[in-house]
C-alpha cells in the first residue's frame, strides 16, 4: 500500500504533526498498540525512536531489525516495510522529506552527493546526544500554541539537518549486531518502566519481564545508559510529577500518590536528592515560564 506524504498529511491528527508544508512531514508515532502493517512511501523516510524499540522489518532482506532510541532508520523512497511496537508505551518521530527539500537543503547548505550515495537501501546509523535532545525538545511544545508550531517547524528542520550529517559522515550500523539488541533491550526496559512508572517495580520482576536474570538486566541497563534501572525510575518518577505540578493545582500529595510515592514529603525527598528541587520549586518554575 502506499502511503504517499499528502495522504500522511490529510490522515493524520494536528497533535501527530510537528511540521508539515508541501515538501515535508513529521509525525509523532506510538502507542500501546503500535503496528503499521506492509506499505512504501513517495519520500524518504527517517525514523527516530524516543522510547521504546521497533521491529523494523523490510523487503530488501529476511530477518526483522531491533531499531532502539540508541539508532535511526532512513528507508528509501518506494521500499516496502513494515513496523510495530513489542510493548506498550512506545513513542517515535518519523520524518518524511521529499526530493525538493533535499534540493533546497543542498542550494542553503551545500552537496548532499555523499548522502544521496547511501540513500539507496534501508540504513540505519546511531543517533547522538544532539539529536536526541532535539527529538526530546520537538514533543515539550503544546500542538494547539501556534506561536509553538513555529518554533517546532524550526526543531523538526535542525534534527533532519543532524540527520542528512550523521549520514554523510557516520558509519553504517549492521542491523542484527549484538550491540543493536542490547541497545533494543535496554530501550524497551526504559519503555517498560515508563509506562508503569506509578508501580512499585522490583529488579526481578523487571528482569522476568525480558527473560533476564536480575545481573544481566541491571548490568546491560547500565552499560547502555549510563544509570541504574532505579535511577531511571526516580527521573521518571519527577518528570511525571514536575508535569502535573505545572499543568496542575493538584496538592503536592495527590501528586505523589499519582507518581507511585507514599506522600508529599517522599516527593520533596526524592525531588531534592536527584533535581536539587522542591515540589513548590517546580510549580513556581513551570508557572513562571508561562508567563
């Protein structure tokens, strides 16, 4: 089936678009049920996982790929694919970019001859911290603040400039190393805390989840992120609690008890230890930026 970029465009939600104009598209992507069955598109494709891992599978060769937020896939104009979430709470940018945007890249920016040289088959190259910071920064802006759009059509152009440079000058990632399932497998652990995150999740429950032991779950989590699996789970535990304290008037317990903690004083604890806040910090910060 083919999905062109003006079907995209006239199917999907404004809270799925990020930009759009008659050359281009970013469409946030995900969901607890995550499947787009076999298709192809008119445009390239770059797809960027934020949370969770992808089975990315293509015409081109047998074996499905393990796409994390550690990588990004660029698949080719007309390539038949197919993708799907392996677990609830996934979440990723998928931007579509047609043959006149490259154009028009290339008149601002220079020959883009080594990148078309790789835009042949399905590849697939690591993201960097700057890209990932980008994709995080592109989904914090509100879909209904039109002064926002702007600003988001500006981020979704910096990240496919990252990308069409990663490209040129990275190196290709196999697509089935045992580096790229490490990467998946620690993603989808972060994909699992996210979408429990109100749970009180043990090591072993969370090792039994993924077929691990408890030693190998915390020891490839660490490798791959650079922080324990209780760590992630207090950042996300605040990062749940600094958006209701911001959107919210809720009081500073309900708060917590929303984020899986005992009471007020468990969330100004574990807010003071590891973001150097308060919970009144946070609401007067988020408020103050609206204004």
């Amino acid at each position: 089936m083919l999905r062109s970029l003006q079907t995209l465009r006239e199917s999907s939600s404004d809270a799925r678009m990020l930009a759009s104009d008659d050359d281009h598209l970013a469409l946030l992507g995900g969901g607890d049920d995550y499947h787009t069955p076999w298709h192809w598109h008119d445009c390239l494709m770059i797809m960027l996982p934020r949370i969770g891992a992808v089975d990315f599978r293509d015409e081109s060769r047998k074996a499905g790929s393990w796409l994390s937020e550690q990588q990004f896939a660029v698949v080719p104009r007309t390539l038949g694919h197919q993708t799907a979430a392996r677990r609830a709470g996934n979440n990723h940018l998928a931007i579509y970019t047609s043959d006149d945007q490259l154009t028009a890249i290339e008149t601002r920016l220079g020959s883009l001859s080594r990148v078309r040289a790789k835009l042949g088959a399905p590849t697939f190259f690591a993201t960097t911290p700057q890209m990932r910071s980008l994709l995080g920064l592109c989904e914090t802006y509100d879909p209904a603040d039109r002064a926002a759009q702007s600003v988001r059509g500006h981020l979704v152009a910096a990240l496919l400039i990252d990308c069409l440079a990663q490209i040129e000058r990275g190196e290709q990632l196999s697509a089935a190393s045992p580096a790229t399932h490490g990467d998946a497998l620690a993603s989808e652990i972060k994909s699992y805390i996210a979408t429990n995150v109100c749970d009180t999740l043990s090591l072993d429950q969370i090792a039994d989840a993924f077929g691990l032991s408890r030693r190998h779950a915390t020891r490839l989590f660490r490798d791959k992120t650079g922080m324990t699996i209780g760590e992630f789970h207090d950042r996300e535990r605040i990062a749940r609690a600094r958006a209701l304290l911001g959107t919210t008037d809720l009081p500073v317990g309900e708060v917590a008890w929303r984020v899986g903690l005992e009471s007020g004083s468990a969330l100004a604890r574990l807010m003071r230890r590891v973001a150097g806040i308060t919970p009144g910090d946070a609401r007067r910060m988020a408020r103050s930026d609206t204004h």
